[in-house]
C-alpha cells in the first residue's frame, strides 16, 4: 500500500514577505516552494494610494481585474484616470499609464475591450510583485479586485478551504491614500 502524505497548516511568526525571502521566492521555477494563500486575501496597491482591498483569487481566470467607475481614458491613450473604493468604502482617485487594451471574455461568456495598467500589489504580510490589472466595473461582486492565474502564478498556491491567511487588513493601512487636506492640520 503506497503512504498517503497530507499537507497541514502550521502557523508561523514570520511575515508572508520574510517566508517569501526565506524560501527562495519569487521564482518562477515549477517545483520550487511558494506561499499559501486563501481563496480571499488582503491586498494593497501602493502606487494608486488604494489599500486595504478584498481580493478573490481566481485560478480560472487568466487576468485580474480591480472595480473601477468614472474611467476617462488620456486623448492620447497613454494614461488612464478612475475612481475605486478601499474595504472601508472611501472613494480613491487614481492615474495610471495605460499598460494595453485587450477584449476580456467575462464569467457571463460577453467579451468587451478593457483597459491593463500594470501596477505593484503587496499582500499583507509584505510580499510585493508587479501584476498587470483590467479595469473592470465590479459593483456587483463580493470582491473589488480579482486576482488570476497570471498574477497567481509562480507564487502562490491557493488553499481554496482559508480566507486571509497571509495576514490581517490592518498591516496594509499604510498604503492608504491621505484625504487631500491631511497635511493641513
């Protein structure tokens, strides 16, 4: 009878970015080790001031998407300016460079032309990585931002059974945007 190995979660002091480090990763190499994730995670987007967000992973998708209204697109089409919303329901006003467009066939089988700015996303904890993002109107989702397959992929593996195993939203309030008088007091 061939032994039957089964994988159990062991909690630790280490951040996800001091696991990342200690196991060699990033890599995109198959095999290596990668840190677990939930099927939900914490996620900020420091270059766009929006954090704390809940984002879903989504090994099914092959893109990621944030939740984003307002979009104006530059006349040029380099630059992109939107609106989102961080997990407490403030409005953030954002302006990225337009990375790509590119038609994205959603869950309902519709494919439209969305816009990709790339960006860097820390997962509470610390771990941070470049990730290419299309915005996308996610009113009606539990989640604002989704994160796929290509940004998933080399780092982490998902535990489909834990929620925010890297760590608690409040590690990623320094990411958040100051109000525009902040500086004013």
């Amino acid at each position: 009878m061939k032994p039957i190995f089964k994988a159990v979660s062991e909690p630790v002091e280490s951040s996800s970015g001091e696991l990342a480090a200690s196991l060699g990763l990033p890599t995109h190499n198959a095999g290596m080790p990668r840190l677990v994730i939930g099927r939900r995670e914490w996620i900020a987007l420091p270059e766009l001031g929006v954090s704390p967000l809940n984002a879903k992973t989504d090994s099914g998708a092959r893109s990621s998407s944030i939740h984003a209204e307002n979009v104006v697109l530059s006349e040029d089409e380099k630059t992109v300016r939107f609106t989102t919303t961080n997990h407490y329901n403030e409005v953030v006003f954002c302006e990225s460079p337009v990375a790509r467009t590119a038609r994205v066939k959603s869950s309902s089988g519709k494919a439209k032309k969305r816009i990709f700015i790339e960006t860097t996303a820390v997962v509470a904890g610390g771990f941070s990585w470049k990730i290419l993002v299309s915005l996308a109107n996610r009113s009606e989702m539990l989640c604002p931002m989704l994160l796929g397959r290509r940004a998933l992929s080399g780092y982490f593996l998902i535990d489909p059974q834990g929620a925010h195993l890297l760590g608690m939203r409040r590690s990623l309030n320094e990411f958040r945007a100051k109000p525009p008088n902040a500086d004013q007091s």
